[in-house]
C-alpha cells in the first residue's frame, strides 16, 4: 500500500494566515455568510465587525470596505447623532434595494 502524498506547505497557505490583504477580505466574506445564515437582513457597522471571529478591527475594515461596497451603505444621521452609521447588508440585492428604493 503506498502513503499517501504529503501536500506540504504553500504560499497561499501562509498569506491565508498572515497577509492582512487575503486575511482581513476573508473575515468580511465570513461575516457576510455569518450575516445571511442570521436571517438578518441587515445590521450596523460596529456590529457586524464582531461577526468575525477573531473580530475585525475599525482600522482594518477602514483599508478593506471599499472592496465590499456592494454589501454596504451610509445611513443618515438621525436623532441628534452628529456622525453617520454604516449599515451592512446579507446580500447584494438587499442592499441594492435601499440604495435604489429607500435610501436615496
């Protein structure tokens, strides 16, 4: 019976674990998948970061939302609150309704 054939280690492999480019972009595509297995629609920036497990940082998702802006939107300030919110949607379509219908 022959053994079978190691695989060894990757490039990939490592970036997946240490390259903020692939790590953080994959922890935003797990919280996307953790959002939509929710049934949630949508949910606030501040906690969608914690959907991530480990969590994402407000420095991280600063450098990587743009990459998602099909998943996200800016919400107007409202109720004397002086800064905008960022709402994150389950899905493209769900967000692209707002955009288009509600959220002007």
């Amino acid at each position: 019976m022959s053994k079978p054939i190691k695989k060894g280690n990757r490039l990939n492999d490592l970036r997946a674990i240490h390259d903020r480019n692939v790590v953080i972009p994959n922890r935003i595509r797990a919280a996307i998948a953790t959002l939509l297995a929710s049934g949630d629609e949508w949910i606030y920036e501040l906690d969608f970061l914690k959907l991530s497990k480990p969590p994402i940082g407000c420095v991280d998702i600063s450098k990587f939302r743009d990459g998602f802006v099909d998943y996200w939107a800016e919400m107007p300030s409202v109720n004397g609150k002086a800064t905008m919110r960022r709402v994150w949607f389950a899905t493209t379509k769900a967000c692209l309704d707002w955009k288009e219908n509600i959220g002007g």
